[in-house]
C-alpha cells in the first residue's frame, strides 16, 4: 500500500468514499496529471507543477486548486484567502459535479501551461 492508499485508508466511511470518487475522476478523465504524496495528501501534478491536491477538511474533503485565485469559478464555491491557493469543500458524494470540477481542472492545468485562465 503506498501512501496516498494509507491516506485515503485512514479515512472516515463518508470522507473515504468521497476521496476515492475524486481519485476515479482525475484519474479516469486527467491521464496527464500524475498522483503523488505531498504535503501528506495527495496530490496531482503535472510536468512537475502541483495542479490540485486531496485534503481531508473539517467535515469532508477539500478539493484543492494550487492556483485557485487564479481561475474563472462562477459559482463562488472556492473557500480560502491566500494569495493563490483555493479549494472546494465537499461533504457529500452529490457535491461532486465533475462536469464543473473538470472545467476548473482544466484551467489549472492551461495556466500550467501558459496557455488560459
């Protein structure tokens, strides 16, 4: 077991099945983005550039964006006041919009690129 699966292991039933839920996406829909343990979560970069990152919260699973404060977000789910560093609060499994949380991972990883966002 390596260590994002003990992360994710140690986990509560209801923050557990949303961190593997959000690992099947990014993984399934993100093939660019490798997973690697940092910070002590995991986290997701690409061509050595943190993009995102799993986080356990308070009462759920932060959905992290590395460069958050940098990106288009409509609907005013983001959470933190940094500088750039933005998440998403997830309680449940029905918060999961990976229609929308696509968009956003794929303007984290434009402005990676240089290209948008």
């Amino acid at each position: 077991m390596d260590d994002v699966e003990k992360f994710v292991d140690a986990l509560d039933v209801p923050r557990k099945k949303i961190a593997i839920r959000l690992r099947t996406f990014i993984a399934k829909d993100f093939l660019m983005l490798a997973e690697i343990y940092s910070w002590k979560m995991p986290v997701y970069i690409y061509n050595g550039k943190k993009i995102i990152y799993i986080q356990k919260g308070k009462d759920g699973i932060n959905l992290g964006f590395n460069s958050g404060s940098r990106l288009i977000e409509s609907r005013n789910i983001f959470h933190g006041e940094g500088k750039i560093m933005r998440h998403i609060k997830i309680t449940s499994q029905a918060e999961i919009d990976q229609e929308y949380f696509t968009n956003l991972i794929q303007q984290a990883i434009d402005l990676a690129q240089g290209t948008t966002a």
